[in-house]
C-alpha cells in the first residue's frame, strides 16, 4: 500500500515540477520570440496548465512526445500547434502562427537547457 500512495506522490510531485518548469520556459520564451506575449502572472499559469494538459493528452491519444525536438519535426509542429492553440483557452496570451513557430524553436532550446521536463 505504500509503494501505491508513494508513487501517487511522486507523479503528483512530477507534474507540479512540469508546470513550474513549463511556466519559466514559457515566460522566457514569450520574451525573446517576436509575436508572442503573455500579459500577467495569472495568464502565465493558466497557459502552463493548459500546455501541460494538452501535452498530456497528445502524449496518451498519440503517444508522441510534444517536445520540439523529442520527435523530429513531428514534435515541432505539435509543439508549435499546442503554444498556438493556448491562445484560444487564455485570456492575456497572444501569439501569431509564425511566433508560434518561432516560439517552438526557443522553447525546444530553453527547454533543453532548463533542467526538468517542461513540455
């Protein structure tokens, strides 16, 4: 039983890493990629959630990793599918089809610096 609620912790932990993780790399992302912007804090970890989730989903349904380069360019254009499509769930985040883009190149190289997976 406590190998069960020890694991449950453990993946509770991992994913509230993920998130913390996913906000710092989205934030400097949205600093330095032309098109994007995230007006608040609260935006900021709304679009966390919602980048978790979606990448969560994609992961389960496909079974593809999300990350711009942890499939080619497969996980690219997901990666830049999914930083697009959080403009439609969050209110304070805007981002172009080419910042997308461009978006998930610096994500893909802050990401791979930052330790922990993000996306």
């Amino acid at each position: 039983m406590e190998k069960v609620e020890h694991k449950e912790r453990s993946s509770v932990v991992q994913f509230i890493l993920r998130l913390v993780v996913g906000a710092v790399v989205l934030a400097i992302t949205a600093y330095f990629t032309p098109g994007f912007s995230i007006s608040s804090w609260v935006s900021l970890a709304i679009a966390a959630v919602v980048l978790a989730v979606l990448d969560l989903l994609v992961n389960m349904i496909s079974g593809i990793n999300a990350a711009p380069f942890g499939r080619g360019i497969s996980g690219f254009l997901l990666a830049a599918v999914i930083i697009y499509a959080i403009k439609f769930f969050v209110p304070g985040y805007n981002i172009t089809l080419l910042g997308a883009l461009i978006g998930a190149v610096v994500y893909g190289i802050v990401d791979a610096i930052i330790p922990g997976r993000a996306m």
